[in-house]
C-alpha cells in the first residue's frame, strides 16, 4: 500500500503528523495530539486511521505503552496510572485481562502478591506470570522509545 507523510488539523483541535493510505487514512506511523488542555497524546503505529501496532499513549492521568489493536491496548503492555499503579502484562480490548502483575507506588506486589491471571484490576487465580511480565515489559519499552517525526 502506497503511502504518504504529511500533517493534518481536526475541527476538534488534534493535529495528526505522519503516514498516510492512499485513501488520506491515518496509515503507518504517527502522532496524534488529542488537542486537549491536558495535553493527552498517541505515538506509534496506525492502521485504518486508529492506533495498531506498537504505540504510547500518555494522558495526564495514565500512561499505556505496548501493542494496539482499533484504539486500544491488545496484545502485551504496560499501564501506570498517574498515582504510580502499575499493570505489565496482558491485555484484551483495552482491558487488563490475561496473565500479568499489579505494581502498587511503593514497589510492592501486594499481600498476596497480585500476580497471576487478571479480569480488570481483579487477581481470578494466582499463578506465576513472570515470562509473559518479561516479554510485556520488552514490549512496553520498545513501545516507549517509538517517536513519531
């Protein structure tokens, strides 16, 4: 698929810089600037004009760095909420599903520790999740070194 670079202005007020289908749809790599007083930005990788792909995505308030899939985290990841909460591990549809650890601010994994199979924020059955974390925290810091032009 033929594409093309270039810098694009919503009505909204976020400015798109990067890659573009032959269709004029975000496609490939890029920068989405949400346009909002907080500042709340997406660099990474495009697809049919959503995030797909390897992508960081910082907001005030949560920082979630790893693979996308149509706008949201899927696939390996890590989120940190503003209060230093941090998830790495496996994601479905935007939520924290799969094997994967909760960091608490202090660095500590909980009593018990709150690793293992998670649906939400809830532990459904403890287990050792430390090759999935590994490969999820890989995943998450090449995502955090993607900049986008």
């Amino acid at each position: 698929m033929k594409t093309s670079y270039g810098k694009y202005h919503y009505d909204d007020g976020s400015i798109y810089i990067g890659q573009f289908d032959s269709r004029g749809i975000r496609h490939g790599l890029g920068k989405l600037d949400f346009g909002d007083s907080k500042r709340s930005l997406y660099e990474g990788e495009f697809k049919n004009g959503f995030p797909d792909g390897l992508g960081n995505l910082k907001t005030p308030y949560f920082v979630l760095q790893g693979q996308f899939k149509e706008g949201k985290l899927d696939g390996l990841g890590r989120s940190v909420r503003c209060d230093g909460l941090r998830y790495e591990g496996e994601f479905r549809n935007g939520e924290m599903k799969g094997l994967g650890i909760l960091t608490f601010p202090d660095g500590t994994h909980g009593t018990p520790t709150c690793e293992g199979l998670f649906d939400g924020l809830r532990v459904v059955s403890r287990k050792n999740a430390r090759d999935v974390v590994m490969e999820a925290v890989q995943v998450a810091n090449a995502a955090s070194m993607i900049r986008a032009m």
